[in-house]
C-alpha cells in the first residue's frame, strides 16, 4: 500500500506536490533540506578535561530531539561521542567554564567531516565524503538549568562574584578605589582606633 492511500504513514508529501512541475520540484528540495542538520539540543553523558587548568576537552552528548519514521514511531538517536566543546579562549588566556554531566545545551553540526581538523588542529581535507552529519558536532552551551550557586554576574548595579567555598587570587592585585571588608573601610585611606606608642598593637578598621 502506498504512503499517499495509508493515512496511518506520515509523509512530507502532499497532494498538491503531485499537481505541477513546481510542485514536484519542491517536494523534492524539501525531502532533500530534510537531511540538513544545523543545530540540536542535547545533553551531556560524559565529559573530558573537564574543570581543571588543561586544553580543551571532549563530550559525549545524547541528541534530545527524536527521529520520528513514517508510522509516527519515535526512535531516539544514539550517543554521539568525542564531541569538542567550546571554551572562551583566545591563545593562552581562557576562561575554564566547562559543562557538566547532565546539563541541556545547542550543538551545531559542521558541514563536513571535520574528524582530521580535531586531530591535528591544521588545514587539511575533510577526513570522509561525508556531509552534515551529527558525527561533526560541536557542543556550543549550556541552554537549559537550574540557578548556579557559584557566578559572576554582571547587572546596572556592577559586578558580584559569589562562592560557597572560595575565591582565590593567584596575582599581584591592585585596587584603583576603596576596599571594604564586612563594613570596614580597608583600602589606603581607613583609620584605627586604639593606637598606643610602643609594642602595641591598633585596633580594628574603623
């Protein structure tokens, strides 16, 4: 039985595709646009590298968006794996933000096979024919989560940077203003009470 007399079997196909030259052309471009992949979302299995002061790592994603065949049968795609993410770098200064198991983020999918490209990071032919295959995906974001606990936020009232645990400063650090800690003005200008001559010492910040 064929797709056009079952209705139980879904189709791109309409009657009106069958109707005209133009519209026998557009069935066919977009049975063919059909198998172009630009960006998906997925989630995170497994990562590499991930967290500490090292190159750029690798993730294993599981595409959200099922494939559906002509029965309306909902088959999930497999894990896609060895997957490059992206960190906010630029030579040897970066940002280390990298995802977590289980977060929901877009990847894109490159045109071509870039499988040569991730092994040797140079200009080189693509590593197959292959075209607009998920097997040349690139992990962008994280687009979907719960608050964070631990940021930097940028708003109209400045910059807040918040820790449960630390923050930790490996530089000389200097301040172009005033420097308060829990209330007290610290910075160059600050005063203390107490002061004695001798081996005394001052009291707190006032």
């Amino acid at each position: 039985m064929s797709q056009e007399t079952n209705p139980s079997i879904q189709t791109n196909h309409v009657a009106s595709d069958a109707a005209s030259e133009v519209g026998r052309m557009n069935f066919i471009i977009r049975s063919a646009l059909s198998g172009l992949r630009t960006a998906m979302p997925v989630q995170i299995i497994a990562v590499t590298n991930a967290g500490g002061v090292s190159p750029i790592g690798t993730v294993d994603v599981q595409p959200l968006v099922s494939a559906v065949d002509g029965n309306g049968t909902a088959w999930a795609h497999g894990i896609i794996y060895n997957v490059p993410y992206m960190r906010i770098q630029g030579g040897s200064n970066g940002i280390i933000l990298d995802p977590a198991v289980g977060d929901v983020g877009i990847a894109t999918v490159c045109d071509r096979d870039i499988s040569t490209v991730k092994n040797t990071g140079a200009v080189s032919a693509p590593g197959s024919n292959r075209k607009n295959d998920m097997s040349d995906m690139v992990y962008l974001m994280t687009i979907i989560g719960q608050a964070p606990t631990q940021y930097i936020q940028f708003n109209s009232a400045g910059i807040t940077i918040t820790s449960p645990t630390a923050v930790i400063i490996n530089a000389d650090v200097t301040i172009n203003g005033t420097l308060t800690n829990n209330g007290h003005l610290v910075g160059s200008t600050h005063t203390h009470g107490g002061v004695t001559t001798g081996s005394g010492y001052t009291g707190a910040p006032t």
